[in-house]
C-alpha cells in the first residue's frame, strides 16, 4: 500500500508543478499531504515526519559544500556589475573583426570564458544580449544565427565549473563537487567547440549570413589592451579551478577566493561602489534564498517518497520489466529533456536526483563507464541534457531573457528558428559522451 502512495505521489506532483504555484512550497506541500494520508491509514507513525527538520539542517543547511553555492553567485554578479565581462566581449570583437562571423566566434568565446568565471545564466545572456547583438545587427548579421548564438553560448555556464547546477548535484548524489568539475571541463568545451565550428561551417558556406567587419574599427590594439582585458576574468578563472584541480583547495574554499577575486577586479577597475556592492549583494541573497527554498521543499518529498518505500517500487519495476542499465539511461534522458521544456534545472534535478540517485549508483555498465565512476558520469548526462531547457520553448529560460533585452525588431520567431540548431549541437554532444564517457571521464582519479 505504502509504495502505491508513493505512486500517488508522482502523479499529484506533475500536474500541481504547472499550476504556476512556487515549486519549492508544491514539492514541500506533496511531501506533507502524502505524509498525513500514510499516517491517518497507518502506514506510518505521527512522528516521522518531524524527522525532515533533522534532514534540512543536518543534511542540507549544516553541509560545508553549499556555501559554495552563495559565494559562486556572488562572483558571477560583480564580474557583470563592474564590467569586467563588457570590456571583455569588446576585446573579442575588435580580435575577430576580420573573420567571416568573428562577431558571433566573440560571443562563443566570451560565452565559454564567462561559464568559467561566473555560471549565472540570466546575467550572461543579458550582458551580450545588450552589447553583442545591436552590433551584430548592425553589421548585416543573419537574425536567428545572432540570437541562437547568444543564447547558446550563455548556457555553457550551466555547465562548464564552476556550475552552481554541479554543486548542487554533487550533494545530491553524495560525490566530489570537485570530481563533477573536472568531469565538465571536456564536455563543456566540446560544446563550446560545436558551436564554434557550426559557426565557421555555415558563415563560410554563406558569408552573408555573418559578414566580417574588416577595417571598420581602424584603432590599432595595443598587447597593454589585450593584457588589461583578458588577464583578469583569466586568471581569476585559473585561480579558482586551479586551486580545485590542483588540490589546494576544495570547491566551497575555492568559491570564497572566486568571491574575493571579483571584489579585487572590481576595486582595481575603479567600479566598486557601495551602490553596486548593494546590488550584488541583493541579488545573492534572493537568487541564494530562492534555492535554499527548494532544497527545503525537496527534502520533504524526497524524505516521504524513501519512506514510502518508493525506491524499492522503481527497483521491482524494473527487476520485473526485465530493463537493463542503458534502458534507464535513456527514458531519464529522455523525460528530463522533455520536461525542459517546461520546467527549470533546479526543479528537475531536485526531482529527478533524490528518487533515482540510489537506483543509478547502482547500475552496472561494465568495462564502459567504471563501476565508482557511473554516478559522475550521470550527472554531467544530466548536465549536457539540462541546458537544453534553457533554449526550449514554451519557457526556455535563456530565450525570455534574450528577448527581453533585444532590439525592438527581434522577434520571437527569430529566435526560436536561431536556438533549433544548437539544441541539435547538446543533443549531438549528449550522445558523443553516452558513447564516450572518456570525453566526461579522463580527469576524474578512479574510485
């Protein structure tokens, strides 16, 4: 009776989820409910439930790895705030001005180095969205290859370390946040290499699509130029994956010297002020705020799900279907790529993990994926799979913010013919690495 609630559960979460309700009180309101009809038909004590509050904050709130997660976006906001980001795309441009769409490479590349610098998505996408794409236009660029650029290369930071989206699976499925980066540095830049040939391909089959700016920034740049703009976010990106890979330090120590860094570029540009620091600061504190929130709503789902014997249920079912290991793999990657198109990263994944984290450490692929290493490889699966839902309609993420920010003559229209062949780019990259795992696997120690 107890692993048919559990059933029940599922079904009532799925339709509640799209009621526009926030999803952190939804998941926490499930869990509740489900948990009182247990107890009023004596499946479980009156007391069980108080057992989560020992759950949030010795399992969630008292864990050291989450403070990462504050200090990341802390980060990823003062480096947009004090326009070390701008100056860096300004840079990019004027270096590719001569290249048959260099101006869509420069976003490629800024999109890739800020992934490695800040990972919020929404201050990305904005940023270039403002700065790249009047000039693209501009220029005579092709309207759906200038947006669906811009979109796609500000989700790398989805993926690429330091993820907040990685920490966070990385407590999810109990393994090393810094295990996880090392696992999203190959797939990140092979995304990031997709996007960029895509680019070079179609611009040389159809220079008019993206044509090159040749001689129309005639100021000369100087190595002082080139110095002053691209060492900073650099070496701030070296320092932090540095210290991680390096093993000096671990990810939430890691964060603070991100944290401490950006203040530092900030201050030597002259750009920081108490009305930014404000800002900045504001900013953490919801985006933190909000996230926490859903931690607390999943943890009570996920709690009364365990109790419900709910694993056990996906167990049986699959013992009794017959379903091997890759048979799972892909009907999770195929809903979580279908509920992209409706739902968030944190949502899905908070969803997702906690239910099937026990089932996938379990799974035995043989000399394909290491026994120690398959939970890894399934979170940057799950990784690649979610930035799909950042440029999927109806409620790509990514594509909102773009638009909110284009030129007035961008329509929709433009950009959801622009984003179609960079999601075909993720789900080209998603199967490279389901063949290869060595692409996700060869940084990581074996276990």
């Amino acid at each position: 009776m107890a692993e048919y609630l559990a059933l029940l559960m599922f079904a009532a979460l799925v339709p509640l989820l799209f009621t526009g309700f926030p999803v952190a009180f939804v998941l926490g309101g499930v869990g509740l409910a489900f948990w009182g009809i247990a107890v009023v038909l004596g499946l479980e004590n009156g007391q069980s439930f108080f057992l989560v509050v020992s759950r949030i904050f010795g399992g969630v709130v008292d864990k050291p790895l989450l403070v990462a997660v504050p200090m990341f976006i802390f980060m990823g906001q003062m480096l947009e705030k004090s326009g070390v980001a701008r100056d860096l795309l300004t840079m990019l441009q004027r270096l590719t001005r001569r290249i048959p769409g260099g101006l869509a490479l420069s976003v490629t590349l800024l999109g890739t180095i800020l992934a490695a610098t800040t990972g919020i998505i929404g201050a990305s996408v904005v940023m270039m969205t403002l700065l790249a794409l009047p000039v693209m236009l501009e220029h005579g660029y092709n309207r759906p290859l200038a947006t669906g650029t811009i979109a796609a290369s500000g989700t790398l930071g989805i993926l690429l370390p330091p993820s907040i989206m990685l920490v966070v699976m990385a407590d999810l499925l109990s393994v090393s946040a810094g295990g996880l980066f090392m696992a999203a540095v190959g797939p990140g830049l092979l995304l990031a290499a997709l996007y960029a040939l895509y680019i070079l391909v179609r611009t040389w089959l159809n220079p008019s699509l993206a044509p090159s700016l040749g001689d129309s920034d005639a100021v000369p740049i100087t190595v002082a130029e080139v110095t002053r703009c691209l060492l900073p976010p650099l070496g701030l990106m070296l320092a932090v994956l540095g210290a991680i890979f390096a093993g000096f330090a671990t990810p939430t120590e890691a964060s603070g010297i991100g944290a401490f860094g950006a203040l530092l570029l900030a201050l030597f540009k002259g750009r920081l002020s108490f009305p930014t620091l404000r800002e900045v600061v504001e900013e953490t504190a919801l985006t933190s705020a909000m996230l926490f929130g859903l931690f607390v709503g999943a943890t009570a789902f996920s709690y009364v799900f365990a109790l419900l014997e709910g694993h056990h249920l996906i167990l049986s079912a699959l013992e009794a279907t017959g379903a091997g290991p890759w048979h799972l793999i892909a009907v999770l990657m195929l809903a979580v790529f279908f509920l992209g198109f409706f739902f968030d990263w944190i949502e899905i994944t908070l969803i997702i993990l906690p239910v099937f984290a026990p089932v996938i450490a379990g799974l035995d692929f043989g000399s394909h994926v290491p026994a120690g290493l398959v939970s890894v490889w399934f979170a940057i699966l799950m990784a690649v799979n979610l930035q799909t839902s950042f440029l999927t309609p109806p409620f790509g993420f990514a594509l909102f913010y773009l638009k909110g920010a284009a030129p007035a003559g961008v329509a929709l229209t433009d950009i959801y013919r622009g984003i179609l062949p960079f999601v075909l780019l993720q789900i080209l990259g998603l199967g490279a690495i389901i063949l290869w795992p060595e692409i996700a696997l060869w940084l990581v120690p074996a276990r």
